[in-house]
C-alpha cells in the first residue's frame, strides 16, 4: 500500500483552499489503495486565533508549537511514499522542512498551490508577519518538488520557470453536495449575495456606489456570508456567519452571487472558486473579468462578466428584473461545473498526481 503525508497549514475541513483543492479526494485516493496521513501545522486553537486582531502571544505560542510538531513529523517522514505539501510547510522563514524532505531524505513531493503566493499579500491582522515571510520560498519549492499542481494557468506558468513537470490542477466542487435548491417562493424578494472568508471582503467596496444607485430603482436584498462581517461604507445587508454544516442551504438564499476583484498581478492567480460554487449552486455568478473568470465564464451563457462599472450596473440590473434570465444562466453554469469543475470530472487529473 502507498503512503501519502499531506502537509498542509489548516486543520481539516477548515479552509476552502484545502476543502476543494484536495480533502475532497481523500475518499478516492483510499479506494485506489493509498493511505493517507494529514499534518496540519497551525492547532485548532491557533487556526481560531490567527485571523483575529492582537493575540499576539498565543499566536506565538501557535507557531512555535507549529515549529516544534514539524520538526517532529521529519522523524516520521521515511514511513510515506509520497508529500503533497499544500502552499508551504512553515508559514515563516526560508524552506528548510521542504529542503529536507525532497533533497536530503529524497522523498518524492507533490507541491499545490493555489494563489500567487511568491507575492506579498499580508493580511491586516498579522501584518507583522510579512517581516518573517520567505515569499522567494516558492521558486525553490518548485525546483525540489517531483510533481507541482497549480490551480490556473497563470500559476503553472510561474512554476514552469522552476520546473518541467507541473500540471493544472483547478479548484473543483463536489456537484453532489453543492446542489440547487428547490423552486424558491414567488413572494421572496431578490436576494444578491457573496460569500467568503474575511481577506476578501474587501473587493467589495467597489461596488457600493452601483449598490446604492440600484437601490433607488429596485427592492432586493445583500446578504453577506464570512467568517467576519466586512469593513465598508455600507451598512444596509444582512449578515451570516459562515458555518460548514449549514453552507449549501446559506447559499441557496441567494438569487445571483457576485465577485468584484481588483485587477492585479495577485488576482491573476486566484482560481475562480466563489464563482464555482453560484454556479454549483444554480445560480448565475457575476465577476469581474479578471484572471481565470474569463475562462470558466461564456460571457451571456453561463454567467455574467464586469469588466468597469457600468458592466456591473448593467448586469445586476438584468437579472433583478428578469427571472428567466437568472434560471437560463444558472443552469448553464451549474453544467459547466458538472463538466468542467467537478471533483468527479476531474478525479482522473488529481490521482496523475500520484502516479
């Protein structure tokens, strides 16, 4: 039997990136006969706290119990077959555990990822971290890692400057669990919706003027779903705590999903996954034309692009106003990821990984 260790920063079943990029495959690399053991290094403790302003000496706590439990897991390295090492094994400092595991102990590592992460992007909250951040980590991980799965193009091309053997490998939605809801009542009101994690609320100040315009035409609800309500100049939403048990009936209240992004080299490297689950869901997404958006969505057909302002004017008003125009598109994105972006379309792909 083949032993895979996942090494990852998150406990499991914690944070999208790792839910959908890999934990979700776990079932089906078992029935092919792989074993699999997962060393997270931030504790559930820790992962509670490093997103929260200060707590800074229990974030120190964290990461050196982090530290300490990495240093363990080397002595245990010699029993796996396989590392997939997700993102990075320390969250600071330069890439000794990965330098140990793939050129001294000669291990076979799978490294992923999934965000333009050879780039400084800090969070508010732990800002004093970018002083201890090895950004330049990435290229080496890169040299030393057998096989690497990038989320899009733009980040395979940066790996393919390191190294030859690198696949796209994009974040992928188990259809069987993000399903449509049933008929929703004629008498509920429009609901516009988003969601995620905290780092990404802030795209959505762009939008607020075309929020408050369409706001003087059309009754329609903002409903917000994250781990923490979003700081803006905008107060007239309703919020939801996100909670993993509850996520696909939350989702289900929204009519369409938006996802404003800036236009940067970072965002070139995000791999669309907010508009997957819309489109999971049944309903239309509308993005800014940024990234990879522009290849998951046929603009018109399965979702809805925003390249300025007027687009988003533009195409929020289009689906308030018409309900058969939101059932067209959201059935259409929903068989885009059946096709596309599904864990089982995309199962052959993940398990080259290991071959």
């Amino acid at each position: 039997m083949k032993r895979i260790l996942f090494i990852v920063p998150y406990p499991t079943k914690s944070a999208p990136s790792q839910r959908f990029r890999f934990e979700q495959y776990f079932d089906i690399l078992g029935k092919q006969g792989f074993q699999i053991e997962i060393a997270p290094f931030w504790s559930e403790a820790g992962w509670s706290l490093l997103y929260k302003p200060n707590h800074a000496i229990k974030k120190v706590i964290a990461i050196i119990g982090g530290i300490f439990r990495r240093l363990i897991l080397l002595n245990k390295i010699h029993r796996f077959n396989m590392v997939f090492i997700h993102r990075e094994a320390l969250p600071i400092g330069p890439p000794i555990i990965e330098y140990i595991i793939a050129r001294i102990l000669k291990k076979k590592v799978i490294y992923d990822f999934d965000d333009a992460i050879w780039l400084p992007n800090t969070s508010e909250q732990n800002s004093i971290a970018v002083h201890m951040k090895f950004h330049n980590k990435v290229k080496y991980i890169c040299k030393w890692s057998w096989k690497i799965s990038c989320g899009n193009a733009f980040l395979a091309d940066y790996a393919r400057k390191h190294n030859a053997q690198v696949f796209i490998n994009p974040t992928t939605i188990d259809t069987n669990y993000h399903y449509p809801a049933k008929e929703r009542a004629s008498d509920q009101s429009i609901t516009i919706g988003w969601t995620g994690t905290h780092s990404t609320t802030k795209y959505l100040k762009s939008i607020v003027p075309i929020l408050r315009e369409l706001r003087e035409k059309y009754a329609f609800k903002i409903m917000i779903i994250s781990n923490q309500p979003p700081i803006w100049d905008y107060t007239d939403y309703d919020f939801i705590q996100w909670n993993k048990e509850k996520e696909i009936d939350q989702l289900r209240q929204f009519d369409m999903g938006i996802m404003p992004l800036d236009d940067t080299i970072w965002e070139q490297g995000k791999c669309g996954f907010k508009a997957l689950q819309y489109m999971a869901i049944g309903i239309p997404a509308i993005v800014s034309n940024v990234g990879v958006n522009e290849q998951i969505i046929i603009h018109g057909q399965n979702g809805l692009l925003c390249d300025n302002p007027e687009d988003w004017m533009k195409n929020l008003e289009k689906l308030i106003i018409s309900k058969s125009e939101r059932e067209k598109i959201g059935t259409a994105g929903r068989k885009t990821v059946i096709e596309s972006y599904s864990v089982n379309a995309n199962s052959e792909s993940f398990l080259s990984l290991f071959a």
